[in-house]
C-alpha cells in the first residue's frame, strides 16, 4: 500500500505511517491538479493540508485511492461529492487545532482593538505617536460568536474570561448548551445583529454560509462593529467589508482567511483605508497544532488501510465514534444479514425495511442502516463501502425505512431486514445477540433458526421426508468440499430448511446438482465478505 503526503506537513506523519506493516510513504511538494491526476493513480491514501485542491478530475483518475486526509479541520479543498461517489473515506483532525486557531482569532481582537501592527510599523520607523494609536478595550464589551463549535466554544470561555458578554447564534445548538458556557443564546440573525460589539465567525464555508456577512447584514449591525475571521475565506463579502469601513459602518475587520488564497493582493481589502489587520491563514500554524494534526490523520490514514476505522470520517456521519461505539457490536451482524437478505431476494429491489428490537430500539442505528445497505450492494455491486452505500440507494430510488420496538423475545437485541422487490417478492432475515459477544442469524423468511454467518453458505429448502440431508452431504462431499456447520429447521408445513456452512465457494455445477435431488427446492449459495 502507497501513501502519498503532499502539502508542509509535520514529518511525525511520516514516520506514524510507515509503522504500518506493508505500507510505503512519498512525500512529495504542492502540485498542480493535472499532474497530481497522473500520481494519484500509484497510491492507496492521500495526505493534504490546505494548499492541495482534491477535486473530482483528481478522484476520477484515482484507481487505487481509500483515503483522503486533511491535516486541519476544513475540507473544502476536498471534492467530498465526488469522493463519497468514488467510495473514498475523507478525514480531518477537528480537535487538533482548536487551541490554535481560537488564540489567533483572540489575538486578532486585541490587536485590532489595540491598532497593534499599526502601532508596530509606526514605531519601527522611529515616530512616537501614541495619540494616534489609542484603543478601545474589549471589557464589557459584547462579543457575537457565529457557530459555537470546538473552536467558537474556546474563543467564547476566554472572551468570558476577559470580561466580556458573550452571544451566540448558532442553528445547530440549543439554548441549554448556550447557557451552560455562561452565554446568551439568541435564536435569529435578525436580533442578534445588532447587539454585537465584535463579532467572530467559526463555520464552514457552504452554500449557506458564503457571504453570510454582506451589505445587508452589515447594515443591521452596530455602528462601529469590529469583525474577525479565522474561519473560512468567503463567509464575509470583503467588497462589502471595504465599503463598510470607508462608510464607518464597521470600524475595523481582522481576517486571517480570504476569498483569493493565496493571491491577497486579489482581496478588495488589499491596500484599502481603515482598520484592517491581515495574516496569511495563521489560524493553525502553530508547532503543536501542527504536530497534532499530522499525529491524528496519519494514525487514521493507518488504522484504515490496515483494516481499522476512522475516528473523524467527514463524509460518513454515521460512523462517528458516538454514534458507533452503542452498536459496533452488531455491525458486522448487520452488514451479513444484508448480504444474505439480497441473496435470497434475488434482484429488482425497491424497498428496505429495518426493524431494531431490544437493546437497540434506544440507541442510534444508522450506523447499523449503513452497514446493512453495504451488504446488500456489496452482493451485486463492485466497489462498494461504507462511504458510497447509502448513496448507492439514493441513486437507486430505494426507500429505506427502519422501526424500533422495545420488545425483543429472548434476545438481547435485534436487529431485521426485509427487502422488498419491484413485482412485490420479499426476503427476510433476522440477526440477533443471543448472549454477550455470540451473534447468530436467527430467522430466514418463515424459518427461525440459529447458525453463524460464514463466508460460504448454502440454504437448501427441501420437502421434510428420509434421508435428505444424507443425499445433500453426498453431493456436497463428492466436489470436495466440507462441511462446517449445519443446521435444519422445519416450518408447519413441513417444509424445512437445510443450512450449511461450507470451507470453501460452491459452485453452479455443485449447486445444480443439489438442486436435482428429489425433494430439494430451489437451493441458494450465499457468498459473504470475510
């Protein structure tokens, strides 16, 4: 396996990756799209930082790629789109930076308050203007934050720290957490405008936050407001920054991140009057944020190419750790009965039904939702994981529906799907814990059973009369092939079903025979992935 590392990246990565058995690691400087499509082509798992554009032609191209890590928190260098289509995991390190990034943005502030680099340039030049640098100090001042995550959460504890007022607005947190910090939480842009002496952004940049802060919203703010951003370029309008600050609107603007990276001298705010202080995307550059971040994605670019998980997959919310660590248990159990679901049912699916009883009727399952539908396309569909499955079903127009139900009979818990076809043709299978750490398949359509999911399966319904199974086994011997486990059920009728867990693949010759037996019905073999 090949890791390519490109971008300044601490050289602890390095030395992480290749601690990996079997694993070779380029590291290799900056390049342009065109010639990082010809390289990708070698390699199992990319590293980048900021500078390295992961666009879709780059995906395209990619033959071998698995994982793509950011060393930092955003990924909107990466193509997540086209990676997820792809069936690429995309990584980042969103705690590593957190200190970094909320003390520069804090250092901004003061310096702007404190007209610092002006005072610095003036002084280094040999004058003693100490009227004309005269701040403002930030106690009991209101400071807004937009986006109250790790990073917004540590600027607001220090802000709090300094004297200030501190509110928030922020659609994906509660009041309560809010509060909880010692902050006011304001549930509207409109009422929270115009009670912010500074205000700090810290979201991603998206079709929702890009321009968030623009000539309208500027004008709704405070007289005189003063506004930093150590987030992403493009979250404020820096044409309507400029304007502004000539207007006094705003009286001073701390960016660390721009629109035109690298090329500043793009920005409206080069060379323009006021207030103005500028860094060149500093927010994480410092030695142990950048130590951090190359320890963290280096460790899950590892874990995953020697069969492990990731601990911050962005474009796999299902699989956070959170989420995972309730149900882990049964997600192998989940991706099987997936498998043999579809097996069974053949083509033409329209529908998935999942049902959680027990235990998991109180816990997140769409973790669980992921590595069922992993199993049904796995068994059709090449190339298929963890990351692209659930797009796969979107793509497909296949409506997935999962009930929970407290009651579990005698299981611990249980999980069940029943796939549904278009000419209305239904597979079920059920999987279930039947004591801690002990997973069978408990049910298969009318049948219930228990047997362990193997790699090889045969499921042979046949007419319940005399030597039966003696006539399978007899087949199945004669092509070599043996016999690890078996287990045969009955229904009402009569009717029973064989399950045999075989050491190696059975094949059309094997299973035509099976099928020739007086009695046997239309016998299935199940493939599963080791």
């Amino acid at each position: 396996m090949k890791v390519l590392v490109t971008d300044k990246i601490n050289d602890i990565a390095k030395q992480i990756l290749k601690e990996g058995e079997g694993i070779e690691v380029d590291l290799l400087p900056t390049m342009p799209e065109d010639e990082l499509c010809e390289k990708i082509k070698e390699y199992d798992a990319l590293m980048v930082r900021s500078q390295t554009k992961v666009t879709k032609k780059i995906f395209e191209a990619a033959q071998n790629l698995k994982i793509v890590g950011r060393a930092g928190v955003g990924v909107d260098n990466i193509d997540l789109d086209a990676a997820t289509k792809k069936g690429v995991i995309v990584v980042n390190s969103p705690d590593g930076n957190t200190n970094a990034a909320a003390e520069h943005t804090l250092a901004l502030m003061l310096s702007m308050s404190r007209n610092i680099p002006a005072a610095v340039k003036s002084t280094k030049e040999g004058l003693w203007e100490r009227s004309k640098f005269t701040g403002v100090e930030v106690f009991g001042k209101t400071l807004g934050v937009i986006g109250i995550g790790k990073i917004g959460t540590h600027v607001a504890q220090v802000a709090l720290a300094l004297g200030m007022r501190v509110v928030v607005c922020d659609p994906y947190t509660t009041k309560e957490a809010v509060e909880a910090l010692g902050c006011e939480y304001i549930d509207s842009y409109d009422k929270f405008w115009g009670q912010c002496d500074y205000i700090t952004v810290h979201v991603p940049k998206t079709k929702e936050t890009t321009h968030m802060i623009n000539k309208d919203t500027i004008a709704k703010m405070k007289k005189g407001v003063k506004l930093i951003n150590c987030a992403r370029g493009g979250v404020m309008d820096e044409a309507a920054l400029k304007d502004a600050l000539a207007s006094g609107q705003v009286s001073a603007v701390a960016l660390d991140v721009y629109e035109t990276e690298p090329d500043v001298k793009a920005s409206p705010l080069f060379g323009a009057e006021g207030n103005i202080v500028m860094t060149p995307h500093l927010g994480a550059s410092t030695s142990e944020a950048q130590l951090n971040v190359a320890i963290d994605v280096a460790n899950q670019i590892k874990a995953v190419l020697t069969g492990g998980s990731a601990s911050s997959a962005v474009n796999i919310p299902s699989l956070k750790p959170s989420k995972l660590e309730p149900v882990k248990d049964y997600m192998q159990l989940a991706e099987n009965i997936g498998g043999i679901a579809m097996q069974i049912l053949g083509a033409n699916l329209s529908e998935i039904e999942i049902t959680a009883k027990g235990s998991l009727a109180n816990v997140d399952v769409s973790p669980l939702e992921t590595a069922i539908l992993k199993g049904v396309f796995a068994s059709f569909t090449d190339n298929v994981n963890f990351v692209n499955a659930p797009i796969l079903a979107k793509e497909k127009g296949i409506n997935v529906t999962i009930s929970k139900s407290a009651t579990s009979g005698d299981f611990i818990g249980s999980i069940s799907v029943k796939l549904i076809s278009t000419n209305g043709n239904s597979a079920i299978v059920k999987g279930a814990m039947i004591a801690e750490g002990v997973q069978r398949v408990v049910q298969i359509n009318n049948y219930v059973t228990s047997i362990e999911p193997q790699e090889n399966m045969l499921l042979i319904p046949h007419e319940n009369k005399p030597s039966m199974i003696a006539k399978v086994a007899t087949v199945i011997g004669e092509a070599g092939i043996n016999i690890n486990d078996m287990h045969v059920v009955q229904k009402q009728n009569d009717d029973s079903l064989m399950i045999i867990n075989t050491n190696t693949e059975v094949n059309e010759e094997v299973l035509s025979k099976i099928n020739s037996i007086d009695g046997v019905k239309t016998s299935k073999y199940i493939s599963l992935i080791a």
